[in-house]
C-alpha cells in the first residue's frame, strides 16, 4: 500500500509543480504558507511519504516576499560530494569535485519587508502554531495548515517548519537555534560547543572535566588543538549537520523543480549556512556565530573563489547587529554570561556575505547577549523604517552585504596532529 501511495503522491505532485511553474523566468514576488511535516530520521534506502497539503486557491496568499536572481554553485553528484568530504576526513586526501553553475530565484536581501519575514519565519521554528511568541504574518493566515518537523520526540532535537509558496515552486525552510531550557536543551549545547568553540568548548581549566571531546593536547606554553580528533567528532550522528542534510535531500526528492531557500537563527543559522553550502542553495542566517570554521572541520568540499574574491560563492547572507556579541565571538571568557551558561561560542568568521546594522552607533545600544534574542531584532532593528548609513554616509533601507576577507578564528590557537605526534 504505502509505496503505491507514495509513487501517487509523488505524481500529483510532479504534475502539480510542471503545470504551475514556469522554468524559463524567475519571478520576483513569492507568496507562502505553512506546510509539511517531517518525521526524522529518514533512513536512505527509505523514501519519504509526505503528501503535500494543498491550499484552496480562492484564500488570499499569506506572505509577500521579494526574489531576485542568484548565481550557484552546486555539485553535480550528491554523492560524489559526500564520498570527497569522507575522503578528506578520513584519509586527508583531496578528491575533484564537478561545479554546476546556475541562475535561481533567491530572497531579495535588500530589501526591507522581506528579511523581516524572513525572520519572522525564523522564529517562528522556536515554537508550535498558537503558541507564545508565534508570529501571525496576516488575517489570511492559516495556522491549521501548520505542520512543524521534529516535534513528534525529542530525542531528535532538530525542529522547525517547511513553508512553501502556494504553487509549490519556492520552498523555505526554517531550522530551530539554541534553546536554553526544553527537551532539546542537551544537544543544543553540544552542537553548540562542537561547531563554534576553539577547541572542545574549552574555557579554562575547569572544562577540563566537562568538555565535549578530548582533542585538547595539553602545554604548559601552548594552546594545542588536535585537528583530526575534531574532524572525527563533528561527524558523530547526534550532530544535527547530519539530520539536515537527510531533510534537505527529502526536499529535494519531494520538490524536484522547487527552488529551496534556507533560514535559521543562531545556531539555526549557521546549520542554514552549512546545509545551503552544502546544496548550493540560498541561505539566510540570523545572528549567527561564525561558522566558517565548522565548515573545515566538516570537510565540506566548497566551489573554488572567482574573480578578485578569496572566498568560495556560496550562496549565504548573514544577518546580525553589532550589539550582539555572539556573532561577533565576542561572548567568551571566564567572565562572560556565555562561559557561565556552559557555551564556548568563539567563532566569528562567517560563510558568504554578511549585512550588519550598526545599533550600538544608530540607537545607542551596549553590546549585551539579552540583543541577541529574535524577537528583539525583529521588532527593534528589522522593521525600523529608517535608513542605516554605511562607514562612507551613504544611507540605505538594508546595509550593504559584504565578504569577511580578512577575519581569522581562534588566532590563539595551534591546532595540528597533536595526539599522533604523542602516541606515535
């Protein structure tokens, strides 16, 4: 029963797209619902039986948001992908990979109204419809068309929602960040600690005793980190990396000629990052640690830089403020609220390109983690309609997004084979 179900579905849902869809312009307006459920994890010789819900079309659309063309860079075999970021993690050895260049429709990230529901998207993942804090994009909406992923346990911890666009050719995905006191609390912090510390979320000496993984080589004079133990931990299965790129290649087999754009906050948005620069696909991130170092330590095999740039064309936007400390790695240190909570959240280097809004010159805010929060950037710095001026006087509705060329991680740091060269 169920494969025939599923063969059907996925039909109806081909010749829905094929009909609905026109390959050969990109539209600039996107208009969106909540959708589907995800139940995770997928196993790979398993193939998802999501029905997609289908909107009466005489409702008005929900969500209004802006596109505009984006080049990228995607591989040309999955697999192959995989099989050379293996390769390298396990045998240190380079694999060529093949590059597809392509035009697609991506979020308008000059504009205004669109990031903020964008954003809005984002925290919406924190939580179910009807809940505290669920954001209600217009009257039209309709929260029983709400179907959240990961939700159904919480072993999972991986959470969020699928939005999509009522004629199913754009679709968002919204990845849950940090939550500091729930069901998923435990495996926030260790990801947290894995991706964006120095070195095994290590502080001082006391984490000697609670670190996340033992790749720290001691030195009376020295920092030492071992690079291949941290490469081995970031690929153990409750890294909520590995989930996402299970679901985004659900949505990619349910939404062939879908065009997918990913959305997070804090660490929601460094996992949007990562799984986007994974996948080629358009990725917008919201108060984000850096997540640049995470993406060696991965192994993730990214398209060469082009032109005058020094970074690869992944297809990032990073957004944050500067009295946010977290995406500035400026959270560290014994002292620091952040130390004290039990993160080491030291990475500041991002993927991509990155808009910050100048609030501590603008509105006189004091760098505090309490900014951090969605909420707060949605109502106090996103939906402010003035201008933000640039270091040159020029005033605009969104910043200028640029690259981080020069930015450097955990530059106290050495990291090498350190517990080779000492078992050897």
């Amino acid at each position: 029963m169920y494969p025939d179900l599923l063969h059907i579905t996925t039909l109806l849902h081909i010749l829905r797209v094929v009909i609905a869809s026109d390959a050969t312009v990109a539209p600039n307006r996107v208009n969106f619902d909540l959708h589907n459920q995800f139940n995770l994890p997928v196993a790979d010789d398993q193939l998802p039986l999501i029905a997609p819900y289908i909107t009466p079309p005489s409702e008005p659309p929900a969500i209004s948001l802006k596109t505009r063309p984006i080049t990228v860079y995607r591989p040309k075999s999955l697999d192959a992908h995989e099989h050379a970021r293996l390769r390298s993690l396990l045998h240190a050895e380079t694999e060529p990979i093949e590059w597809e260049q392509m035009v697609v429709p991506g979020p308008d990230v000059e504009d205004r109204h669109t990031l903020s529901q964008l954003a809005r998207m984002t925290a919406n993942a924190y939580q179910l419809p009807g809940h505290k804090n669920w954001y209600d994009l217009d009257s039209s909406w309709d929260v029983n068309a709400s179907f959240p992923f990961g939700w159904d346990t919480d072993e999972d911890g991986f959470r969020g929602h699928v939005f999509t666009s009522r004629d199913s050719s754009t679709i968002v995905l919204a990845i849950k960040g940090t939550t500091l006191q729930g069901p998923t609390s435990k495996k926030d912090k260790l990801n947290d600690n894995l991706l964006f510390s120095c070195c095994c979320a290590r502080v001082d000496f006391s984490w000697v005793f609670s670190t996340v993984c033992n790749c720290y080589s001691w030195s009376t004079l020295h920092q030492r980190c071992d690079d291949t133990c941290l490469s081995k931990a970031l690929i153990q299965d409750s890294l909520f990396y590995s989930t996402g790129v299970k679901l985004v290649k659900d949505l990619i087999f349910l939404y062939p000629f879908a065009d997918i754009w990913l959305v997070g906050h804090s660490l929601g948005g460094s996992l949007a990052s990562l799984l986007g620069s994974t996948f080629g696909l358009p990725a917008v991130a919201f108060e984000a640690p850096g997540e640049r170092m995470a993406a060696n330590r991965l192994h993730l095999p990214l398209p060469p830089p082009i032109g005058n740039s020094s970074r690869p064309p992944v297809p990032i936007t990073h957004i944050y403020h500067n009295a946010d400390p977290i995406p500035q790695g400026a959270c560290t240190g014994v002292a620091s609220p952040c130390a004290q909570a039990g993160y080491a959240l030291e990475t500041r280097c991002h993927l991509g390109k990155t808009i910050v809004y100048d609030t501590v010159q603008k509105l006189g805010w004091h760098v505090d983690l309490r900014k951090h929060v969605i909420k707060e950037v949605i109502l106090e710095v996103l939906d402010l309609e003035d201008s933000w001026p640039d270091e040159d006087g020029n005033e605009w509705d969104v910043p200028v997004a640029r690259e981080e060329e020069d930015c450097v991680d955990c530059f106290k740091w050495e990291f090498g084979d350190y517990k080779k060269d000492k078992d050897g």
